[in-house]
C-alpha cells in the first residue's frame, strides 16, 4: 500500500478534472489517476470546440447544470487568466414540429424553447427570412425557424480541462498521470486502487473514465454504456465566404425523416475553416481501437447529406478531421450514481455525447457528496438542485435505476 486519499478520482478529463478541482478547492486530499495525460486526443474531450446552450433540449432537467457550469467556467476564467467560454449566440434551426425520434433529441426545438421558457433564458424565435438576415452563412427552408440564444457559444475543452488541473494541483491535489487503473475493490470503509504493481486505498473513488467506464467496472456498466466513433470535420471556406462565418452562432440543425438527420457547428475561428459533425449512433467501437482514419469519401458524404444547401460559402474541401468517442446510455441521458455493490464508488462521466457543456457543475457535485459526507448516505447524489430537477416533467438526469432490470444487482465486494 502505498499511498492513501480521501477521494481518488479515475479519468479526470472532463468530468474528472472539474470533480478534482472541486475536491481539491474543498480542501478534500484528492488524486486523480489517468491512463494518459489530459487534455488528450484519445477520449470524448478533444477538438477545440464544445457547444454550450442554456435552453437544453435534451431535457429541462439540465438547465440547472448548464447554467452552474456557465458560472465556474467564469470563475475558472478569472482565477487562470485563460479564456474558455465564447458567448457568440446559440441557434437551433428546424421546422418548429419536427417530431422524428432522434437519440435525446426528439422534438429539439420544441424542448428547447420550453426549457428556456421554464427558466426565464433569454431568447428569441426567428422566422427563416430573420435567419438568413441576421446570420447570412445560415440558409434555413421557409418551413424552418430559429431558436436563437444570445448567451450560447461554445467551450474550448481542453483550456477548460487544462485550467481544471492547474487550480486542482494549486490546491492541492495530486494527478498520476499515464498510469491504468486496473481495478477498484471495495475494502472496507472504502476502496482499493490497482495501478500497475501499487495500490492506493482511497475513503472513496470517483469513476469518471468516460469511455472506457464499462470495460473498467464490468456489469452492469458494461451493457449499458456503448462507445462510437464520431467524426468532426473542418471544412475549408470558399475565397468569397461571407465575413459572417468569423461572426457566427454555434448552431444545431435536426432536418428530414432520418434519426441521423442532424448536424452541428461552429464559426470560423482561423478564418480560413469551420469546425462540423453530425452523430453516428451505430455499432460500438472498442476505445481502445477506434479507427483514427477519415476517408475523404465521409467527409463528402457529410457535405452532401448536410451542409450542400444549407450553409454558405463552405468547400466539400475538408482541411482536417478528427475522430472522439460518444459513450451513450440506451436512453441518451447521464449516468450519476453510485455503484451497486459499493457506495464509496461513485461512477460520473457516461454523458451521450452532450455532457461537456455540464461538466462543470457536474464535477461540483461528487465534490459536495465527499466533502459533506464522508461516509455515503444511502441516497444518491442529485447532479443537479434537487428542487429544480424535482420540478421538471422529463426524465431524470440520470441514475442507473430503471436503465436495466439488473442494474442494481449487487455483485462480490471484488467486482471491478
Ligand atoms: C465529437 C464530439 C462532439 C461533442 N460535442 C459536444 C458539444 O458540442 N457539447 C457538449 O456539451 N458535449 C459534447 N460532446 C460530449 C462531451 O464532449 C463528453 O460528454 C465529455 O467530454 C465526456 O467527458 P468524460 O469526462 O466522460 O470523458 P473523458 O474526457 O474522455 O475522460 C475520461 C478519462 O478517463 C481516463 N481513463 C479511462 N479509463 C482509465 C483507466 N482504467 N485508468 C486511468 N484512466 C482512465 C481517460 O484517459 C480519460 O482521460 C461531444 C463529444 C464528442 C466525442
């Protein structure tokens, strides 16, 4: 036994890193253990850019979340004198109906514009003649409308990892970086950690090892979180692009019959490119074998299926690609909970390929749990105010409860 922690935190990227910092700031002796050496290339937390919204039509239930996490990364901001958040504007654009099952997205703008009704975000509804006039690199259908919020933007994830672990070291904390945890056995009043020939016992241990989680704690993780490959493309711009890609909202655009009918992205922030994707929700891919090529023919096939039509003054001319994993759970929402055969694991990170935007305050709450009480209660930590998520009507944000009939199966003390 080697050393010993109050809290081990496994995999702090995003949510690991925001859950470290928070830890560390609470005075909580923290380590954070990670198989590479975050910000990296080889999870979901690359690419430069994250959107980030406040009207969340995933679900109303998230907007606590995201409006919290829009607040830390201010404070982050300030106490690193590192730029992170971009509040260029947010805009969704859809026809104002659009029903057809998507992965959490069904009905996006419709639970979009509820959302930001619920909780007073300021927004605006723009007719397709007011998109095409406010944003001239955006060409809507005359059946399609605008949910625009001005506060969306979008994220820079690895500043914000990065700022994440240089406050968490300030205080404190300690990161083990390029070292697998292998296993995490109950013992005791807490847990033992395998890396490599050590142990380090921990009074508790946070798994944020996103996606890679299901290989790390075996059942019930394992079949209810499925890692794919996503491709993000950069596209070049035409010589005559309009100026209006350098001033760009963020956007999200749901269109046709198809569940995969949706793409999103960002302005030019090099002036030459600008950053796109849609989502695959196919078969699962190993992370640890995820094929990194992009054949030009996909980056094509996403031009025309997407952006031909749609966007002004964008080449089918893909400068670079990039590829980054979705872990999603079979409902697309969170999974924040502890873990059935120990409470002094709490598994926090499988976010379906929205979370980065929450992972803020989602590091917060890990934190509050450790830091108030040092043994687990029996009930499991809410990742949002409770009161709030209690007034929501959508589903939860998420806990491994009714994900799977044999999700709360206990299994030996030595499970993971
Ligand atoms: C292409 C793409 C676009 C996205 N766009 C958006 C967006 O616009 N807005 C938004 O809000 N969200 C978005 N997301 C989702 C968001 O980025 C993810 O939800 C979030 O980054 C996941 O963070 P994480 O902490 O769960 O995983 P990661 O950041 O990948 O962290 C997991 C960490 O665990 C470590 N680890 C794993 N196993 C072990 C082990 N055994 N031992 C030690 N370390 C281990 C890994 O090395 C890694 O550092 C997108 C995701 C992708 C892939």
């Amino acid at each position: 036994m080697n050393q010993s922690f109050d809290v081990a935190v496994i995999g702090p990227g995003a949510m690991g890193s925001a859950t470290l910092y928070q830890l560390a700031k609470r005075g909580i002796r923290a380590v954070g253990i990670d198989r590479f050496a975050p910000p990296h290339a080889e999870g979901s937390t690359h690419g430069e850019t994250r959107i980030t919204r406040r009207g969340i039509g995933e679900g109303e239930t998230y907007v606590p979340l995201a409006v919290r996490s829009h607040e830390i990364w201010r404070e982050l901001e300030a106490e690193t004198g590192e730029s992170m958040l971009f509040e260029v504007g947010s805009i969704v654009v859809s026809e104002a109906d659009d029903n057809v099952e998507r992965p959490g997205r069904t009905g996006f703008i419709r639970r979009s514009i509820a959302a930001a009704q619920r909780y007073d975000i300021p927004h605006e509804i723009l007719s397709a003649d007011e998109i095409r006039h406010r944003f001239p690199n955006l060409i809507p259908g005359d059946n399609e409308i605008g949910y625009y919020e001005p506060g969306g933007g979008y994220l820079m994830p690895e500043r914000c990892v990065a700022a994440n672990l240089t406050m968490a070291r300030r205080h404190g904390a300690t990161i083990r970086l390029g070292e697998v945890v292998n296993n995490i056995v109950p013992d005791g009043d807490g847990v033992v950690i395998s890396i490599g020939g050590e142990t380090i016992r921990a009074g508790q241990a946070v798994v944020t090892a996103g996606a890679r989680a299901g290989s790390l704690l075996g059942a019930p993780f394992d079949r209810l979180l499925k890692p794919t490959r996503q491709v993000m493309h950069w596209f070049a711009l035409a010589p005559d692009a309009p100026q209006a890609w350098r001033n760009s909202p963020v956007y999200m655009w749901p269109h046709g019959e198809a569940e995969d009918g949706f793409f999103y992205g960002f302005p030019s922030l090099d002036g030459v490119s600008m950053k796109t994707a849609d989502e695959f929700y196919g078969a699962a891919s190993d992370p640890n074998a995820i094929d990194r090529k992009v054949p030009l023919s996909d980056s094509h096939r996403m031009h025309a299926a997407h952006l031909a039509g749609r966007l002004v003054g964008v080449t089918n001319n893909p400068i670079k690609t990039a590829t980054c994993i979705y872990t999603a759970t079979p409902d697309s929402a969170f999974l924040i909970d502890r873990h059935p055969a120990s409470p002094a694991i709490l598994v926090a990170s499988p976010c379906s390929g929205h979370g980065f935007k929450h992972s803020a305050a989602i590091g917060e709450s890990p934190a509050q749990w450790a830091g108030t009480a040092p043994r687990p209660s029996t009930s499991p930590p809410s990742a949002s105010p409770g009161s709030e998520t209690d007034k929501a009507p959508d589903r939860g944000i998420g806990s491994l409860a009714g994900r799977s009939r044999t999700a709360r199966e206990a299994r030996s003390p030595a499970m993971v």
